[in-house]
C-alpha cells in the first residue's frame, strides 16, 4: 500500500491508548512487575521509546540510521537491552517526556515518507506503511503487558486491522523462530474486528483456515495469550500447528503465555 495517511492516524491514536494507561502512575507504579518476567512497566515503555526513536531515525535520517546498524553487534535483542540502561534510573516524568518525544517525531517521520519509498530497516528496507503497521505490533504487544500488570482491560478498536494484515503478511516469523521450512500452502484468514467487519486473507479455496476475534487473533501473533485462553479456530493440521507458533516479529519467540494465566 501507498497511502499510509491511515494507518498513520490509526498509529497516533494506539500510541495516545498507550500513553493513557501510564501518565497518571505514581513512580511506585512504574515499578510494577509485568507478565514479560524481568520487566517492569519501565521496561515496557523504554522498549516502545527505543523502538520509536530508531524507527523515527530510519525514516528521516536513512544513512544515519544504516550506520547505526552497521555497528550493532549481537543483534537487535542485545541492543535493545542495552539500550534500556539507558532509562533505568530515569524518574517516571523524565522517561515520560522521552516516550513522548521519540513517538512523536517517530510518527512525524513516518509520515513525512512518500508511500512508494523505503524506509531502511533491521533485516531489509520495509514501506513506510508496513514500518508503521510493525510500530502497532509493539504498541500492542507492550500496551498489553502494561495493561495487565495494572488490571486494565484495554479497548479495542477497527484499528487492529493493520496489526492482522501485518500478522498475515509474516506469518512465517513463527517457523523460522523454530527453525522450521514454512509449508507452501497459503493459508485463508477470516478474522472478525470489534465492529463486526470480517477481514479476510487468503484463497477462499485453502484447505488450511483460521478464523476467530481479531482481538484475539493478535493477542496470539504478539504472544501475549495462549491459544487455548482464546477465540480463535483452525482446520487442517498446518493452520492448527501454525497457532501454536504464530508470533508477527522476528527473532525468539520467547516465554510466550502459560494457559489459564489470566482471569479474562
């Protein structure tokens, strides 16, 4: 896709439901322990900050941002984690005004990037659409851990639509996080938003089908919830299997969620 105006709105306003659930937290809150284990609300939101400022710095600085790469040794989790140290002895107001700042100029890069152009990131260059469809993975994914370690129930709106095309478009993240050769089959997806719209995927013909509540859906791509605690169905073994290793982002898939975790 080339207009990214859309999915541009649909990031600032995911950003803004993210930045609700911790402005108004005393510092004791931000210390709370989240399900993500060794990571507390701070964590969270240094994350999202780091994440925001390299991709606001790949959209409007491409050579910097491409030198910045270059020189990273170990990986993008190495650097992530380096560069959380970064904010771990930042009051909550400081890291606050930093999360601010860099989602903010992140957004305003992105949409500063004709549609057609790439936009340099970690593994190949990416559209400015596709970059900030990623930008809701994480926004998602952390606001989630944020949300359940203070006992808030999100709400969720038609904006997931860009998170569950993204999910389709890498569905063969979760095989190569498990050194496993994706099937050649494609899949169909029928997966319903929190208005009622059906978003489909897929040949309608496909013996291998999911289908299910979006919200659901990307609670499971984003490893947030285990496939068991959600409404999501699968025919044909490839399509089940698949469940079980779903995740939208590169790299290990890590401790993912126990079934029966959480209350709802």
């Amino acid at each position: 896709m080339t207009d990214t105006t859309g999915v541009i709105a649909d990031l600032t306003a995911e950003a803004a439901v993210v930045d609700e659930l911790v402005a108004g937290l005393t510092e004791a809150q931000w210390e709370t322990p989240t399900p993500a284990p060794g990571w507390r609300v701070r964590e969270q939101i240094a994350h999202l900050t780091f994440i925001l400022r390299i991709a606001g710095l790949a959209a409007a600085q491409p050579e910097t941002f491409v030198a910045m790469t270059k020189s990273l040794t170990g990986g993008l989790d190495v650097a992530v984690n380096a560069a959380l140290k970064e904010f771990e002895h930042d009051p909550a107001e400081v890291l606050l005004t930093k999360w601010r700042a860099d989602r903010d100029q992140a957004i305003k890069a992105l949409a500063a990037v004709p549609g057609d152009q790439l936009v340099p990131w970690l593994v190949r260059p990416l559209p400015p659409y596709v970059l900030a469809c990623a930008g809701m993975m994480e926004l998602f994914g952390h606001g989630q851990d944020i949300a359940d370690a203070l006992g808030v129930r999100p709400e969720r709106t038609d904006r997931l639509a860009h998170l569950v095309g993204f999910a389709v478009r890498v569905r063969d993240f979760g095989y190569e996080a498990h050194g496993l050769t994706p099937p050649e089959t494609e899949f169909r997806f029928e997966i319903t938003g929190p208005s009622g719209a059906v978003w489909t995927f897929g040949p309608e013909d496909s013996p291998e089908r999911i289908t299910g509540s979006a919200e659901d859906f990307c609670l499971l791509v984003t490893r947030r919830r285990h496939r068991d605690d959600l409404d999501l169905r699968a025919e044909g073994a490839l399509a089940d299997a698949w469940l079980d290793i779903a995740q939208a982002y590169r790299g290990p898939a890590g401790e993912g969620r126990q079934p029966g975790q959480f209350a709802d």
